[in-house]
C-alpha cells in the first residue's frame, strides 16, 4: 500500500525507561498517544487529533495519526532495547527515506522534533 506523499514521519527518541518494553516492543497505551504527538509539535488544543490507529510493527511500535486540518503523521516509538533502535540507526533510517523521497518515491517526510 502506498502512503499519501504529505504523510510525514516523526521519530521519537523514546528510551526504555520513558517506554516500558514487553518482549523488546515498546507500550505506548492509545490514550498518550496524543500528548507524545503535541510534544512533538503534530497537534495542539487548537488542532487535535482526529484520528489514530496503530499501525503493524515488528520492533517498534508506531501510529497513523491525522490532525483536524488532515495533516498526517506517522509517530514512531523505537526499541531502544535492540541494536537497530540506537540513535545512530535512527538517523540513519531517517536519511534513507530522505534519499527515497529525493528520488521521487512517495514516502513519509521527516519532520524535525
């Protein structure tokens, strides 16, 4: 399935301390969701969100979210228990689906947090 190309990626540096771990995924209940996303800037009392719904993951957990305007977002919160969840991959994920949407391939943007 192919994502909207205004659907925007943002990558929460969450640790296992901030995230209880269960079997390496992180737990994130539905209901903070939307104060981890105004945390990061996706949504406010003036723009709340209007839907979400998790979205399958093997090592992290992550949400389709959509703001009252239809801004998408995806809100990713990482293993930090496994290697591939290490700030330095992170950002190096972050890159890669960078150089994808350079190339022209509708994927997520980043947004800076």
């Amino acid at each position: 399935r192919r994502l909207p190309t205004r659907l925007r990626h943002a990558t929460s540096l969450v640790s296992p301390r901030q995230s209880p771990m269960v079997e390496g995924r992180p737990v994130l209940p539905e209901g903070e969701v939307g104060g981890w996303a105004a945390k990061f800037g996706l949504c406010s009392e003036a723009e709340p969100l209007a839907s979400l719904k998790e979205l399958p993951s093997y090592d992290d957990l992550n949400f389709h979210l959509r703001a009252a305007s239809g801004a998408e977002y995806v809100l990713k919160a990482h293993n930090g228990v496994i290697e591939a969840g290490t700030p330095a991959r992170l950002l190096a994920q972050n890159r890669f689906i960078e150089r994808l949407r350079a190339k022209g391939l509708p994927v997520p943007e980043g947004v800076a947090t």
